[in-house]
C-alpha cells in the first residue's frame, strides 16, 4: 500500500485498475478500453465486488461494492479513486 503521504498518480491507478480487470475477464489489458462501460466489458457483480476488496488492499480505501457501477468505467473509477486518496 502506498504511504498515506505519496502522490499516487493518475496513470498508475488507471494501469493497475485496467491489470486487475484483465485479469479477471482472462484478456489482454490491451483489449480493454479504459472509457468503455466495465458492464460492456464482461466485468460482472461478483468481479466488481472483488475488484474492491483489491482495491482495498492496494490502497487502503474501503469502497462501497456499488462503486464499479457508480464510476462505471476505467477511467471514472480512477478519477474517483484519486480523489478519494487526495482526500486521505
């Protein structure tokens, strides 16, 4: 987990959100497109629930399992996870 104090970059996020989600669906992180619906890519309920228990372990914010449908791509979860760290 990265120290409370470290800047956590947007890319970084986005790259380890987009590995996780590869890895879940067994494609290639280049296949995936980080503005389309995470729905649209085959990641389903149980998938996002684990993605934020990974997401708790990586960084050290507890998200509600509703957050992968709130933020439904990519690139929204990463805003809203930078956020959340920025926040602290």
């Amino acid at each position: 987990m990265p120290e409370p104090t470290a800047r956590v970059e947007p890319d970084e996020i986005r790259r380890w959100l987009s590995e996780r989600a590869a890895y879940y669906l067994e494609r290639p992180v280049e296949e995936l497109d980080p503005g389309a619906p995470l729905a649209e890519l085959g990641l389903d309920s149980v998938y996002a629930l684990t993605l934020c228990g990974d997401v708790e372990d990586r960084y050290g914010l507890v998200l509600e399992p509703s957050a992968a449908w709130d933020h439904p791509t990519l690139d929204a979860l990463t805003a809203h996870l930078l956020a959340a760290l920025e926040r602290g």
